[in-house]
C-alpha cells in the first residue's frame, strides 16, 4: 500500500500540466487560442519556476513527513486544475504553468524519490524505481485511454465535423476529469504513507536533520562526481521524454492522422513506460544500473535518428507506430533507471534529498526549453522539415547520455573496465 500510495501520488501531481497538453496537443491550442511556442513559453516558465524549487525541496524532503508533503501538493495542484478548465488566455497560461511549477517540485518530488529509495533498501532500488515509474506509467496510460475514449465519444459524428463549442465541453471535461484523480491521490496518500522513513536505515537513526547544517550536506554531495554524471545523464532522458509530447502533433502534421488517432497512437505508446520502466530497473539490479542505462541510450539514439533522417509516408502507421513504440520504451525505460545510481554511486541514504535536489536543478532544466525549441522548430519549418529538425536536437542529446553514460561506468567500475580491455 505504500508503494501504491508513492504510484498514485506520483502520476496524478502531473497529469494537469502535462497529460493534458501532452494527449490533446492540437485541441489544447486551439481552444486556449495560443500558438505551438507560446505553448512552449508556458511550459519554459513551468521549468524555470521548478527550477528554483528542486533545491529547497530537497533539504524539506529531508526533514518532514513524505505523507504530509505529497498530500500538500496533490491539492494545490488540484486547485490549479479549476483555474485551467477556464481556459486562460496565454498570459493566464503563463500563471498557471508557473503555478503548477512550484506546486508539483517544492513539497513533493524529492520527498517522492526519498522515500522510494527508503522502501528499495541497498540491493532492490532498480526494482524499487522500476516500480515506481512503471506502475506511473499504468496510471498515465489507465488515465489517457480513458481520456481519448471519453474525448472521442464527444465526436460522434467525428472530429472534423464538431464545433468549437463541442471542442471545448469535450477539453473541460477531461481537466475535470484529472483534477478529481488529483484530489482523491491526495487523499489516499494522506492516509496509506506513514510519517518516517519505513526501511529503518541505521543512516537515518544516526544523522539529526534538524541540528546539522543544510550547507555540510549540499557540499558533501558536490563532492561525489558520480552526481554530477548523474545529472547529466537525467538532462538527457529528460529531453527525450519531453519530446514525446510533440508526438501527437508530429502524427497529424507527418503521417496525415487525425486528432483522435494520433492521441490513440501516443496513448498506446504510453503504455510501455510499465514494460521500459520495470524491466529495465530490474535488469538494472542484475547487470548494473549504469550499464543498463548505456544500452537504453544508444537504443534511444537508434530511434530518434530514425525520424530524423528519414522522410514519412503519409499513412504509413505502422512505421510510426513501430518507432514510437522503440523510442518510448528506451526513455521511459531511463526514468525507471537514473535515480537508481544512487545506490550504485555509493550516495549516502541520509543525504537522499538533498542529492536529488542538486541533480533534479541540473536534470530537469528540459522543462524550460524542451517545448519552447520544440515551437520554434516547428513554427518556422511547418510540416515535416520542423519536426524533422526537432528529432535532429533530440538526437544530440541522446548521444551526449551515450557519452556520459560511458563516463560513468569507467568512473564506479574502473577495475572492471580495465579487465575487460585487457
């Protein structure tokens, strides 16, 4: 039940600012009336406002109860989703996603990872967050089909044929829809999650939270490299799984699908992130974390390259289909590996929070501009050519994961590397 009450907490305190935009891209900008790159803006300013709350949220993560602080989030990102279901003009977009920024980081992500590592113990953290995106990803996917499902029925006559009226019930009614899931997520975590730390590690009897400086413990996690390669490593399957939400609208625009099917696609896509997740995390904890998290990247490049260079055919589903199916499950399978380093990094247990909160400043700066390049690609070259160029940029950063992922094995495994190059 604890792990549930971490899986449900986990997904629903993103679903408004990001399943919505993600799964109805096209709708979204049409009914709030704001072009791809102001879109994008919205979400830079979400990055940039998280930005400045992973590393307080860290220290916080540290020192209070996981139970009150994911609860204290899911609601106030519940009241966010009221705001959104008026659908504000670009500047109201703008508060909101800002809003949403500190609401979903401050209190919540690192006391989230804190206590997963808690529940994983010394030898299981790949299965631990293996689990944990997994079972997000079978709530992302549970929630999205019955999205589309509801948002499809609003069509009968089709998507073509409705007015925008229709357009925006259908949009409201899915905000309505996961600002309720918001609410009750809160609810269940507030009474399943305990207050404390369930795994008991001597770290935590031993360390006293409130009498030891937050400076000695930022400075102690400065001081492991391994963290760093960390971070990067996190930028770079950040950027990958931010540029999913362009592939809705890389469906319509390339291949020629409509709304209803490209989100069809994206939500079947969605649901290898339990399969990628789960089976990479415990592959992991057979074969090394790091050296997991490097073959999942070069699967990555292999995908992104291949949307790139190559030109679609308008109708052909299955090409697209198939390589998003590979792509999503190497960076969905990353999400289910790169907190896992910790353990492999020999990160103190008692330093969990604060480590997160460095790494997550570094690692999820794809929230200011992922969206943001994603609109201006596409907005200058419309039609295949900008979507092309982003999957160019996507590429890049999937092979600096591939160097950076190498880096860090000859650094925890460099005895290891040694014997195995003669």
């Amino acid at each position: 039940m604890y792990m549930l009450g971490l899986i449900l907490a986990g997904e629903a305190v993103f679903a408004l600012p990001f399943h919505v935009a993600r799964f109805f891209r096209p709708t979204v900008l049409e009914v709030f009336s704001i072009s791809a790159t102001e879109l994008g803006a919205a979400q830079g300013i979400y990055g940039i406002m998280a930005m400045l709350a992973y590393f307080p949220g860290g220290p916080i993560a540290d020192r209070f109860s996981a139970r009150k602080l994911l609860a204290t989030s899911l609601w106030m990102t519940a009241a966010g989703g009221l705001y959104m279901a008026t659908f504000p003009d670009y500047r109201g977009a703008l508060l909101l996603w800002g809003f949403f920024g500190i609401t979903t980081i401050m209190l919540f992500w690192a006391a989230l990872i804190r206590a997963t590592r808690d529940w994983g113990g010394h030898v299981e953290q790949g299965r631990a967050y293996g689990l944990l995106d997994g079972g997000r990803g079978i709530l992302a996917a549970g929630l999205a089909s019955v999205g589309v499902m509801m948002f499809s029925f609003a069509f009968p006559e089709g998507y073509g044929e409705a007015t925008f009226a229709e357009k925006e019930a259908a949009l409201r009614l899915i905000i309505y829809g996961y600002t309720a899931v918001t609410v009750f997520a809160g609810a269940f975590v507030w009474f399943v999650l305990t207050d404390g730390h369930p795994s008991g590690e001597p770290e935590l009897k031993e360390w006293k939270p409130h009498t030891e400086s937050v400076w000695v413990h930022v400075g102690n996690v400065l001081r492991i490299p391994a963290v760093w390669l960390q971070a990067v490593i996190i930028v770079c399957a950040y950027v990958a799984y931010k540029g999913f939400d362009n592939f809705s609208l890389f469906a319509v625009e390339a291949y020629g699908l409509d709304e209803v099917e490209a989100a069809r696609i994206v939500t079947i896509a969605s649901w290898m992130r339990p399969i990628g997740a789960l089976g990479a995390g415990l592959l992991g904890d057979r074969f090394n974390v790091s050296r997991i998290t490097l073959l999942t990247f070069v699967v990555l490049l292999a995908s992104d390259l291949f949307f790139a260079a190559t030109t679609p055919i308008s109708g052909a589903v299955w090409i697209l289909f198939g390589n998003t199916l590979v792509g999503a499950t190497a960076f969905f399978g990353l999400r289910g590996l790169y907190y896992a380093l910790f353990e492999e990094a020999r990160v103190p247990v008692a330093l969990t929070g604060t480590a997160v909160g460095f790494v997550s400043v570094v690692g999820y700066t794809p929230d200011i501009f992922v969206a943001y390049v994603a609109g201006i690609l596409i907005d200058r070259s419309p039609g295949i050519a900008g979507h092309q160029h982003f999957f160019w940029f996507l590429s890049a950063f999937a092979l600096i994961g591939v160097v950076a992922s190498y880096a860090l094995i000859r650094l925890l495994h460099p005895t290891r590397q040694k014997t195995a190059t003669g």
